[in-house]
C-alpha cells in the first residue's frame, strides 16, 4: 500500500505540473491546451482527495471534495471535446458545444446552495470502499444520486462518445503510427483503463471487498501507472509535443556537433562511379526520397538506403557526396527539415515547432535546431516570423 501511495504521490505531482505547464503555454493549439488541462487537474484532485482519506486527514478532505467536484462533471466532457477537436484539428469550439458545460453549472449549484448537513466521514468511507460512483451519503443540495449516478453516467457516455469519434475518422486504418497518433491512443487508453477502474471499484463493493484492501487491483494500478510515467518520459514527440508545450523556441546555445561521414569510414579502396552511372544511382536515389520518404525514420542510415537501392554503400556515398555535394548526414537532414517546413507551415497552429522537428525524423531537439541554421541560416522561431512574411 505504500509502494501505491508513493506511485500516486509522484503522479499527482506530474499531473499538476503538466496541467499549469498546459494552462499558461503560449504555442500549439491553446484550445487543446486548455481542453487537457482540465482532465489533468481532475485526475490531480482524485489522487489528492484518496490519499488525504488514507493518510487519516479527515479535516482537510472536505475541503478538497468541495473544490474539485465541479472539475469531477466537467472533465469528461472536456475529454470528448479535447479528443474531438485533436481528430478534427479544430481550434475554436461550437456555440452549441456549451451544453457540455451544464453538468458544471449544477454541481456549482449542489454546493453553493444551502444544505443542513453533509456526513463527509461517511462519504470519504464510502469513496475508499468502492469510489466516487459508490457514494450513497449526500454531498450538496442535490440527493446523493446526483454525485455518484450523474458521475457514472457522464463519465461512461463520454468515454463511449470518445472512441466513436476516433473510429468514425477512419485514423485507426488510415494514418501512420507517428506521434500524432501514439498520442491519440496513449491518451483515450490511459484515459479508459482508470475510469474503467471506477466501474471494477463498484463490483468490488457489491461483493463486499473495498478495492483498496484488495492486492490485484493494487498491483494492476502499480503496474499500468509505472508503464504510463515509462511512456510519456522515453517519448519526447510525445512529451514535448502535446503536455510539455515550450514556450521560447532558440534560446539555448547550441553545441557544435561533429559528423563523420560514412564514407570516410570504408576502409577499401572503391573505385570511382562513372558520371553516367552516378547520375543513375542519383535519379534512383532523389526518386526515393521523394515517393517512400525513409528519412521521417529516426534510425535511417546510408546502409538502409543502399539495402534498399540495392547498390554498395561506397557507391551511395559516392553518389551523395560528389553528386549533391554534401556528406549523407547534412544531405538527410536537408530533407527533413524541408519536410518540418511544409508540416510547420500548414499546421504550426495545432502542433509545437519540437514535435514538428520529430516527426520529421530528428532524433533530438539539438541537431534539429543544428541542421534548420544549417539549411536556412536561420532559427526556425525567426525564420516563420520574418523570412515567410515578406
């Protein structure tokens, strides 16, 4: 139970630090910023309020409960309509999308109205005996169906609602597995795997085991918490993309990066293409490029392109380097940051220039930022600004 505590107590840091880092960034898309944050907080607040009830603070618990529960009605469906507008690349809700916004408006109601009483130890009894659909103790001026029933209910149809729309858009078949999507179903996954916990609390309690004394559903929260905190950390298209939103971009110095050439690293001796067969390699080689499109992979080095043209590595190298006249690093990353170019400009409203740069192909923040001045003599920051404008 300590383990799992601790796990919660690092997660809710998280939390809160990705939802304020969300609510005050100034770049990407603010509406999704915005959308996010709101079921970050929620998530924060849960955790808060479970691990004051275990920890024995009954005076401060209260407290919480009565601050967070209007987040508790309104963060599913900010969920469907984070997920809604990401599918769609909106950046601007509907007029009728305010009807999502009634549960919120009623929650405020059932706590701000006059009430005579509420038992908050029988509710916080409640909650760690089978959760926040289980409460059956009023909490407001509203009956206590209105707190666990209307919680069920919300979070239940959005989630349904949520995966309607991404399987209605036809991006589980037509897009690639690039970060855009991971993200998608990282998020509505993790997302579904703990609001579905709620529900497995409830049938815990019918059968008169509280979820927290039971060691499975301990271990499998453990389990999926320590892969979710693994995920987001060891992906940075992921991480830097869509919860850490940068707000300077080109600020930091950058080092000088030294390459070597694969060329320079053959041993033997090759002898020289002829210029007849070097424009045939070149043509076969640009036409690649172009149509498959390998440099988006991180990991592709002259040996796959000479795998799948092929021809000997020498020859590509030689080709690469005597043709276009550059060495096959700053050759590749000619493409891709022309590739960041035509992706930033068309959707620089909706993604940040770091996840643009990844899935591009960059492996790393650093050589991006190396090859956009290389190619542009520019920062990309200064390069949208100014040079695009004129």
């Amino acid at each position: 139970m300590q383990v799992f505590n601790f796990l919660l107590s690092a997660i809710a840091f998280l939390l809160l630090a990705f939802a304020c880092h969300l609510l005050y960034a100034r770049q990407g898309n603010l509406l999704l910023n915005r959308l996010l944050s709101v079921p970050l907080l929620m998530r924060f607040g849960q955790i808060c309020i479970f691990l004051l009830i275990v920890s024995g603070y009954n005076h401060v618990y209260p407290f919480f409960q009565v601050v967070f529960t209007p987040l508790f009605f309104v963060a599913p469906a900010c969920s469907w309509l984070y997920v809604r507008c990401f599918v769609r690349a909106q950046n601007k809700l509907k007029k009728s999308d305010a009807i999502h916004f009634i549960p919120f408006l009623l929650a405020l109601i059932h706590l701000l109205l006059p009430v005579k009483f509420v038992n908050w130890h029988i509710v916080s009894d409640e909650i760690i005996a089978g959760g926040h659909f289980s409460v059956t103790e009023s909490t407001g001026f509203f009956p206590a169906a209105f707190y666990s029933y209307g919680l069920a209910v919300l979070v239940a149809g959005y989630l349904i609602a949520s995966w309607y729309i991404v399987s209605s858009s036809g991006i589980i078949r037509k897009s690639k597995w690039n970060a855009h999507k991971r993200w998608l179903f990282f998020y509505l996954s993790s997302s579904s795997f703990f609001k579905l916990l709620g529900f497995a609390a409830v049938l815990l309690k019918i059968r008169g085991i509280a979820y927290v004394n039971n060691p499975v559903f301990l271990i499998i929260s453990c389990l999926v918490l320590l892969f979710m905190m693994t995920f987001v950390l060891y992906q940075p298209g992921i991480l830097y993309g869509y919860i850490l939103i940068n707000k300077k971009i080109g600020t930091t110095k950058e080092p000088i990066e030294v390459e070597v050439s694969v060329s320079k690293k053959i041993a033997a001796p090759a002898a020289k293409l002829s210029i007849a067969n070097q424009a045939t390699h070149a043509d076969a080689i640009a036409r690649l490029m172009e149509v498959e499109q390998p440099f988006l992979s991180a990991d592709y080095q002259i040996i796959h392109l000479a795998q799948t043209l092929q021809i000997p590595v020498h020859h590509c190298s030689q080709t690469i380097n005597q043709h276009f006249g550059r060495n096959f690093r700053d050759w590749l990353n000619g493409y891709r940051v022309r590739h960041f170019i035509e992706l930033y400009r068309l959707a620089n409203d909706q993604i940040t220039i770091e996840a643009a740069a990844f899935q591009s192909g960059f492996r790393n923040i650093t050589t991006f930022y190396n090859a956009f001045k290389k190619e542009t003599g520019h920062m990309p920051k200064t390069y949208f600004e100014h040079i695009l404008a004129e």
